[in-house]
C-alpha cells in the first residue's frame, strides 16, 4: 500500500481496500497454519511408523531405509533427462 500512487487510493473505496486486505491477510495466515500442522503431523508420523518398524524387525527396517536413497537417484536422474524434453515439448 505504501508504494501505490494517491489516485490508486481515489479510485477505490476505503471498504474495499480493507476488505482485499483482511482476506489476503486472513488466506495467508490460514495456508501457514495449515502447512505447519501438515508439515508436524507428516514428521511425527514418519518418526512414529520409523520407531515401530525398528522395534517390530530391525533388519526390515535397514533394508527398507537403504532404498530411500536408491529411490532419491533414480528420480533425480529421471528428472534431469526428462526436463529438458518437457521444455523442448
């Protein structure tokens, strides 16, 4: 608001500027909070399936952990070939 010109201001009601404010404000308070109970509850999910797995079968649960890594390269190298394809497309 402090960088648009006065007649920006003239041109519009005072009601409608709070109004456009209040609900940006309101959509961007409502997505942070959102995504930060998202992002605990994905973390404390991950950690608890971890722990169980551990206590039910140690050796399972190594083996299952070394495939994350293989599945991490493999993607990145399917993205780096694709993505110049996608552009090109």
């Amino acid at each position: 608001f402090q960088r648009l010109p006065i007649a920006f201001f003239d041109r519009r009601q005072h009601g409608e500027l709070m109004s456009r404010m209040t609900n940006d404000i309101e959509a961007v308070s409502s997505t942070l909070n959102s995504s930060f109970i998202q992002v605990f509850s994905s973390v404390l999910t991950l950690g608890g399936t971890i722990i169980i797995m551990l206590s039910l079968s140690p050796i399972l649960t190594i083996l299952t952990m070394t495939i994350i890594p293989i599945m991490f390269w493999a993607m990145r190298w399917i993205t780096r070939r694709t993505a110049p394809l996608f552009k090109e497309q």
